[in-house]
C-alpha cells in the first residue's frame, strides 16, 4: 500500500528495461563520478529513498514524469528527519532531488530513458544568501578550544586534535574522518594536509602551529600506546579507542558535549558545521578576500562562500565610503 497522504499519479502500461538492476545502475553511476566517500554515501541514501517511494507508489522509475517528481517532492517537505525530529529544509529537499535528477542524467547517457523527469519539476527556492546553521562567534569558538584543552581521559588528546582541526581550518566533518596519516606532510616549509573535498576534488590546507601541535601531541601519545615511534604509525589519522576511524557521529557527540562544557548557550544545536560556519564568518570579517575563503572552504560557487558572511551587510562595509574617500583624496584642501 502507498503511504497516507502521497499522490498516486497513473503510470503508463509500457515498461522499459535498466540496463541492470536499479542498485547496480547506482553503483555505476556512483563510480562514473569522482566524489568523496561521504558524498558517495549520501547520494545513495538519496537514490534508495526515490526508488523506495517509486516502489510505494508502483511507480516504475523510467516512466516517471516531472508531476512524479513534484509529487515526491511534496511528499518529502511534509515529513519528519530522522535525525532532527523536524521537518526537512528547502535546501535537504533540494539536495536529495539534485541527488536523484544526477541519476536520471546518468541514465539519459546509457539511453534507458528520453529524458530526465526532475529537470521540470518544481524544486524548492534555496535562499543562498541565508544559511540554517547555528554559527559561533570568535569568542565562542576560543571557549571551546579551551574546554577541548580542559578535557581529560584516554580520547583528550585526540579531541583537541579534531577542534583544532574543524575551528583553524573549517573542514567539512566527512573531509576530517576521511583523512588518514598518509595525508600528512611539509610543503615548502608549511605543515599540511591533503584531502578529496566536496566533488571528487583533490585539496590541501595549512595546519597552523597549534593545529600541527595538537595533532603531533596525539600521535605522540596514540604510538607511545602501541609502542611505536610516531612515523610507523599507520590507517586513519582519527581513530576510536579500539582502532577504527572515528566516525562523523562521534564527532557530532563531541563538538555538542565540549560546547555545553563551555557553557555554550546553543549547545545543544551546534554541529561540527558550526565550527566551518565560524572559519569562513570570522575569516571574511578579520578581512580575508572572498576568493581565498572559497578557496580554503572547496566552495565552487562565491555564492556559497558568501552566505557565510553574515557581517556582510554591516553598512561600515558600504563601499559608498571607500569611494567617498577616494574622492577625497582627490579633492585640493
């Protein structure tokens, strides 16, 4: 039975025939693009959640149409994320449409359908001047970099290695648990780390001196437990108390327990994009140019990066100034 609520649109008689499974038509699609493992994952829980709701609505997926799509689309701004007991934003329904309307593209280049259903469908407006995520301030983020350094217990030092890291460099949580000590390096005199950012992209960023400091301390301490010097160690650069690489949930638990011990109103509604929120806001007001910011954060659009900036409409920035002092200058007596 379809679920309560979702339109049942009709469906035409004819069925046209996947080149294979739907899954394995995932993977090849998945495979066929350079992404990151985090991107790979979540393109897939997008993927799997429109075939699931095609199978609700005995819908064949080759012969859905943009009214399906729109339909689906409706259907996912009235429910409930999992994670946050709210409903889904217009950007989460965005994504997961861009997600899928990827896949329909995929199967125009292997001609099992005309056409790609999601490109007339009706998709959310996405404000990209505004962004939902609870940032910090500079001094907040100074509280919770002490509180990582206040902290105690066997996983101390490797907390203040991952603040460090998401605070001096604002990485995205997934850049940050995918990295492996292998990524580690010196280049021409710089302390870096190498990473796949957002799209398949290949990057690297500076570690500043209590960044490099805070990692080295945790390596340091990490083979003094293994009884190894720190260059044998090997795998993931964060690992759990058994090993294995620290996991982007971990994470979540950890930025939202050292901010409600740093006495961080917000606590409970930060997440480690709060602390990348917090790079790119503080970087733009301390006056870093708008190309270097997009550039350290992987944004391929200005427009990302921009949205960041939330001190961009403060009127001492109005460049009616700059040219009034221009002139000024120009001006005799």
């Amino acid at each position: 039975m379809p679920p309560p609520d979702v339109p049942v649109l009709p469906r035409p008689t004819a069925t046209p025939a996947l080149p294979a499974a739907p899954v394995d038509v995932t993977e090849a699609w998945l495979a066929n693009r350079r992404l990151s493992a985090h991107t790979r994952d979540a393109y897939r829980r997008d993927v799997t959640a429109w075939l699931t709701w095609c199978a609700h609505t005995d819908l064949d997926p080759l012969r859905a149409t943009f009214l399906h799509v729109n339909a689906y689309a409706r259907a996912l701004e009235g429910s409930v994320g999992a994670r946050t007991g709210r409903p889904l934003t217009p950007a989460t329904v965005a994504r997961r449409l861009s997600a899928v309307s990827s896949w329909y593209d995929f199967l125009v280049k292997l001609r099992a359908v005309d056409a790609n259903p999601v490109a007339g469908a009706d998709r959310p407006r996405v404000d990209r001047d505004h962004s939902a995520t609870v940032g910090l301030s500079p001094q907040e983020v100074d509280a919770l970099l002490a509180a990582a350094h206040a902290d105690t217990g066997p996983t101390a030092a490797r907390n203040r290695a991952v603040v460090a890291l998401l605070a001096d460099l604002g990485l995205r949580v997934g850049e940050l648990v995918s990295l492996d000590l292998t990524d580690l390096g010196v280049e021409r005199g710089h302390r870096s780390v190498r990473f796949v950012g957002k799209g398949g992209r290949p990057r690297r960023r500076a570690l500043t001196p209590p960044t490099a400091y805070a990692v080295d301390a945790y390596l340091a301490e990490r083979a003094a437990a293994q009884g190894l010097p720190p260059a044998e160690l090997t795998g993931p650069l964060l690992v759990t108390a058994t090993g294995g690489r620290l996991d982007r949930h971990s994470v979540f638990r950890l930025v939202r327990r050292l901010a409600r011990d740093a006495g961080i109103a917000s606590w409970a509604r930060l997440s480690p994009h709060s602390l990348r929120h917090a790079f790119a806001t503080t970087a733009r007001a301390e006056g870093v140019p708008l190309e270097d910011v997009q550039d350290a954060m992987g944004h391929a659009d200005p427009r990302t990066t921009r949205r960041y900036d939330r001190d961009r409409h403060n009127l001492d920035r109005d460049p009616a100034y700059v040219i009034w002092a221009a002139r000024s200058r120009r001006t005799p007596g």
